[in-house]
C-alpha cells in the first residue's frame, strides 16, 4: 500500500468494442499472450489496493473464466449506460470505505505501475478529492478534450463526439485515470444526467460538477502518453503488442542477452533466459520455456514449452514444443521436434 489511506480499483471492462469488429469482448483481445485486460491487472497489483473491482458485462461469462487466479471482484453492468453508471455499480462493493477510488479501463494494456504509483501520490499530495490523468496527442482522434481557462484550471472533459470542431484541436486529452475521493465519488455519479449525444451518464461529467460545486480538480499529466493507449481496433492492438514487446526486450538486452533484431524477435513474459544468449532475428520463444547460458538460436527459430541446456544450438527455422535438449547438443536447420 502506497499510503495510509485506503485505496479501491474500479476497472471498466463490460464494453462491446465495436470498432474491433469482433465478436469477442474487447478486453479479451491478446496482445504480447495475453488478453489486454490481464495486463492492467499485473499493473495494479503493486498498488496493493484494498480492493479490485472489474465491471463486467458484454460476454460476462467469458471475461469471468479469463480472471480465474486473479484477486478481483466481479460486477456485472447489466445495461451499457455509460461509464459512470458503470463506475456507480460498484458502491455496492466497495461500500462506505473511507479513501480513494482510482478508475481505469480495462483496454489499456500498455498502463505501467510507475505511472499509477506517481498519480496516486499526486492525488493524496494535493488533498485527494479529484484528480484525473491527462496527456498530450498529436493526433487527439477519438479521446475527450481537456477544457481549461487561461491558468490551466481543468474545467470540463468533452466527449470527441461532443466536441465543437474548436474543442477538437485541442491536443490535451483525458486518459481515462482517475482517483476521486469515495464521499465525494458515487453521491455525485447518482445526480449525472445523460443530456449528451450517447444518451449515457459520463463518468467525465464529474470535473464540471466538482467546479460547479467549488470543489477542487487537479490534474496528473503524464510525459507518457503511449501508456494511456486505448485499443480500440486491430491497428492499435498491434500497436500495443509492438510496445510491449520491445518494452521486454530492451529489458532482456540489459540483462545481458543478445538480440540481433529486436524488432522482429518475441519472447513471452514466463520464458527464462540465462545470459550470454544470442538471438537472431525472427527468434520466438513461448510459453514458460528455459534457454541456458551461452545457446544459440538461429533466424526463424520458434520454441513453445521447451528447456535448453547451456551452449545449446538451435538451427534456422527449427521448430520444438515441449522438449527438452541437452547441454551442447547441435539441432539442424528446419527441424521439427515435439512431445
């Protein structure tokens, strides 16, 4: 726990995702073998929140069956009226704690713990009413606009499909993060109307009733805003699956393993690799693998489930599941071996 005040999640994840065109619930898309919505989970769970809450709804069943081992409680939106009747569905379970609810969505994969953890300490340092994230976009397409006088004072969020084409060239956007006091929180969301061009109740009508009620919004702007992404179509998915990849890349070549194109080289989260492993491009590596120190793996290389012993060589275009091969043991170009 960051602080002593006590911290409740509330995560949005009961839309359809239209423009994915999909019949699969949106957070359940993978991206870098996993659905998006499990890796905000693994973001917030530094956080040490008293409580995690996952609004769900399109597809319940399926996004429940995916949350299995994950610490979260499930509640379920049953008419999509908006993100803040969504938010407000969760009082039942969070109750009259005292403290913060920090929001987010569920379709933010690439949402780091760093991040949170700063906004978090932001928020209580500035007294913890309100407080919402926001970013800078060249292209802010598709996000609500930051509204602000001439200090910067935050004084509403319009919706894109709200906005007037003057709103629309302003470049600060809402991420979508919020941390709001729980007293403040859920009386405010009960009296939000749904006069907009969605007919739903927006959770981001609650900065323009804080001024209107002289309360305090402060903002958190990230200098990150690829972490705020928001998939919503099959191109932003790849987006985010690239960024996550090279994020563990990056990460592995610190840890002393050589990779000769990172860009076309993908190893899952689970795998374990010792130092001193060269890679060339096009290498995958799946599943909770193990690779020694000191292997090779040539161009095209895909392993799923496997163990390496050390000084191992992997020729080009091989591909083995659910083996194991022995220290310094040679395997020849485009062989195919399996359990």
């Amino acid at each position: 726990m960051l602080d002593q005040s006590i911290l409740s999640l509330v995560i949005l994840a009961a839309g359809k995702g239209t423009r994915m065109k999909s019949e699969k619930a949106k957070v359940l898309h993978e991206v870098f073998y996993a659905p998006m919505l499990h890796h905000v989970l693994t973001a917030v769970k530094p956080l040490g929140a008293d409580k995690t809450v996952a609004i769900i709804g399109h597809q319940r069943d399926d996004v429940e069956r995916s949350l299995a081992g994950f610490d979260v409680v499930l509640c379920v939106q049953e008419e999509q009226l908006g993100t803040g009747h969504a938010v407000l569905c969760a009082e039942q379970i969070i109750g009259s704690k005292k403290g913060t609810v920090m929001i987010l969505c569920g379709d933010t994969p690439l949402i780091q713990t760093e991040t949170l953890k700063q906004m978090y300490v932001n928020h209580l340092a500035h007294g913890g009413l309100l407080t919402i994230m926001t970013t800078f976009l060249e292209n802010p397409e598709n996000y609500g606009r930051i509204i602000t006088n001439n200090v910067g004072k935050v004084l509403s969020i319009v919706e894109e499909k709200d906005a007037t084409p003057e709103q629309k060239k302003i470049r600060e956007i809402n991420a979508g993060i919020y941390c709001v006091d729980v007293d403040f929180l859920f009386p405010i969301l009960k009296n939000i109307g749904t006069n907009n061009s969605q007919g739903e109740v927006y959770l981001t009508d609650i900065v323009s009733i804080a001024n209107e009620q002289k309360q305090p919004v402060e903002k958190y702007i990230t200098s990150r805003p690829l972490d705020v992404l928001g998939v919503n179509s099959r191109i932003e998915l790849a987006e985010a699956h690239k960024e996550l990849q090279m994020r563990r890349n990056r990460q592995l070549m610190l840890e002393g393993i050589t990779m000769h194109d990172p860009t076309t080289t993908s190893i899952a989260p689970e795998v374990k690799i010792d130092l001193d492993v060269i890679l060339y491009p096009g290498v995958h590596i799946t599943g909770h693998s193990v690779i020694g120190k000191n292997c090779i793996l040539e161009t095209g290389a895909f392993l799923k489930d496997s163990i390496l012993g050390e000084n191992a060589f992997i020729g080009a275009y091989s591909y083995l599941e659910r083996v194991a091969i022995e220290a310094g043991k040679n395997i020849a170009p485009h062989s195919v071996l399996s359990s």
